[in-house]
C-alpha cells in the first residue's frame, strides 16, 4: 500500500527527528549529573511531578491525549533516573 509507505516513511523520519532530541537531553542530563553531590539527589518527586502537570497542561492545549503524553514522559523520566543512577559517580 502506497499510502501507508509514505506515512511510514514520515514516522522514520520524525524518529530521526526524535533520536537527535533524546541526544541533546541526554547530553544535559550528563550534565546535571555532575551537579549532584549523592544518589539521594536523583529522584526529584517534586520536579517530576511539575514536569507531568506541565506536560498534561501543553497536551490539552496542543490538542494531544494527555495519557499518552503522560506514559511517554514517565517512561522517559524513569529511564532517565536509572540512567543518572548508573552513571553517578561521587564526587
């Protein structure tokens, strides 16, 4: 089907797209490890949960399911905080 190879197509290309912003996040993640004096640091319920309010808040506005916004963005921030915890190193 011609139609679904183009939409394809799209969605490989905003992957793409995707995969060059999770660099950049995850290069500034890198960095706000280093800013971190212990591992207790690293989960933030307070900030996590400022993030998820204002990710539901853009999604209703931007006219996006807010459910799916909000499992996209716990699945990052919890790969994240396993990530911040494998790399943390003492300082």
């Amino acid at each position: 089907n011609s139609k679904l190879k183009k939409i394809r197509k799209k969605l490989d290309s905003l992957d793409n797209r995707l995969l060059r912003l999770i660099k950049i996040r995850t290069e500034l993640v890198k960095r706000v490890i280093k800013t971190k004096s212990s591992k207790k640091e690293i989960v933030d319920n307070k900030r996590i949960k400022e993030v998820l309010s204002k990710v539901k808040k853009n999604s209703i506005k931007n006219k996006i399911d807010p459910v799916i916004t909000k499992k996209i963005w716990s699945s990052m921030i919890n790969a994240y905080i396993d990530f911040e915890k494998k790399n943390f190193k003492k300082k």
